[in-house]
C-alpha cells in the first residue's frame, strides 16, 4: 500500500506564474507619471512613483507565501533565483531612493543592514599628540 505524505499544494508550479504575480504586487503599489518631456532618446518620460513602500515581507504577504517559502523558490532553480532576485532588487533600489528624503531614516538603515548586508560607513581617524617646547623656561 505505502505511505502518503500529504502537504500543502504548491502555490507556484512555474516561474512564469510566480514572475506574474510578482510583477502584480509591483503594479498593484505603484502609479506611472507621463510627463511632456522626452529624455536624450526622445523617448516620453515616464516616472514611476510608489504609493505604498515596497518590502520582501509585503511581497510574501501579497504573492501568499511565507518568507522561508520564497528562500526555498530561489534554491529551486536559476530561472526562479533570478526572478526572486530581481523583485528584490527592485525593492532594494527603491528604498535607497527613498532613504535621503526620510525625516528619520534610522529604521530603514536598519532594515538595509540587516538585510541587505549594507553598514554605515566609519571612519576613525587617530593621530598622535605631540608636545613641542619652544624657547627656554625659566625658574
């Protein structure tokens, strides 16, 4: 007879399933801006404005997996990496385009060191103090 195991069903079966639905998650968070202008290529200028910050958790909650789930689908194969990569890419750039016009940026900081792997920079700088006498001392 055998054994069964019994599981909760895949929730993405291609990467082009995933690759769309992720794609939606974007469309569904951000609003295009045409504008009259045209860049060096004389192509119209569109600017593409998120109304709601994007972020790796979001995504999860949107595509209805959990976070663990997503890190199994960029182990599954290079075409699902690679999709996975480039949605967090996408989210990474925008927060480092928003991270200079926060008020506070100190909880974004956070979240880009600890999961993106980025740190503040610190530079110490050490010179040694010397004392020089100049001229005589009297007693």
């Amino acid at each position: 007879m055998g054994i069964k195991l019994i599981g909760r069903p895949r929730k993405y079966d291609t990467v082009e399933e995933l690759r769309e639905k992720i794609q939606y998650y974007f469309d569904s968070i951000t609003m295009d801006i045409v504008t009259d202008e045209e860049n060096n290529a004389e192509e119209s200028i569109v600017n593409t404005k998120f109304i709601k910050q994007p972020g790796v958790i979001s995504m999860c909650l949107f595509l209805g997996i959990d976070p663990d789930t997503l890190k199994e689908f960029e182990k599954r194969s290079e075409e699902y990496s690679g999709t996975i990569k480039q949605a967090r890419n996408i989210i990474l750039a925008a927060k480092l385009e928003m991270l200079p016009t926060m008020k506070n940026p100190r909880g974004m900081m956070f979240d880009l060191s600890a999961n993106y792997g980025m740190h503040e920079k610190q530079q110490v700088e050490y010179t040694e103090k010397q004392t020089v006498v100049v001229g005589d001392i009297d007693d």
